[in-house]
C-alpha cells in the first residue's frame, strides 16, 4: 500500500525526510488506513500543523488518553473536510530520542 495514498485517506500528507515507512490497508466492516514512519523529530509541530491544524495541541483536551509510551495523541473527526474519504483519524507520536519520531502513527478509519 503507497504511503501517500493511505494518509491522503485521512486528509494528510507524507511528511518530508520520512523513512522506515510502512503503510496498510485492512477491510472488513470499517476500512483501516494505517500509516507508521520516522521523521524528525524538529518537523513534527510543522507537519501536524499542517496536516490537521484543528487538532488539539500537546497537552490540551483530548490529549490525555495517550497509551503507554506515547508523547502526543488525539483523534479527530475529519468528515467536513473536502476530498477526504475518513470519519476520522487517530494520531499517536512517539519520541524515540533527540532527533526521532516514529510517528507520527497515523490510523484511519472509514466505517462504512
């Protein structure tokens, strides 16, 4: 599965410097679009910005239900947005060290 067509799913772009990308497709009742890759860690706030800049910011409502080891999350309701396929879209950043992210985590989910 092309990484570029399952963020496009969810309304996002691939990031640049990415590496280590891996993207798939599951289809039974919902579709799940998953997205998981590295970029640097400087770029997140940028790419998330741009990508979803109705998105809570870190630490901010949404936020805090973040599964063990995960520095930033949120899920959001992407329907109003043109040309989108999702409902919405879950977003999962993970610090690995001072110049890596894995992540941003993208799942996208169609439920349909």
């Amino acid at each position: 599965m092309p990484c570029a067509q399952a963020l496009a799913f969810g309304g996002a772009e691939l990031p640049t410097d990415v590496r280590d990308a891996k993207c798939t497709v599951q289809s039974w009742l919902d579709t799940d679009y998953q997205a998981d890759f590295r970029m640097p860690r400087g770029g997140v706030s940028a790419w998330l910005t741009d990508a979803y800049p109705e998105a809570p910011r870190p630490g901010g409502p949404g936020t805090e239900a973040c599964g063990s080891g995960v520095d930033y999350c949120f899920q959001l309701d992407v329907t109003q947005r043109p040309g989108v396929e999702a409902y919405y879209v879950n977003v999962n950043v993970t610090y690995e060290n001072a110049e890596t992210a894995r992540g941003a985590v993208l799942g996208v989910h169609d439920m349909t």
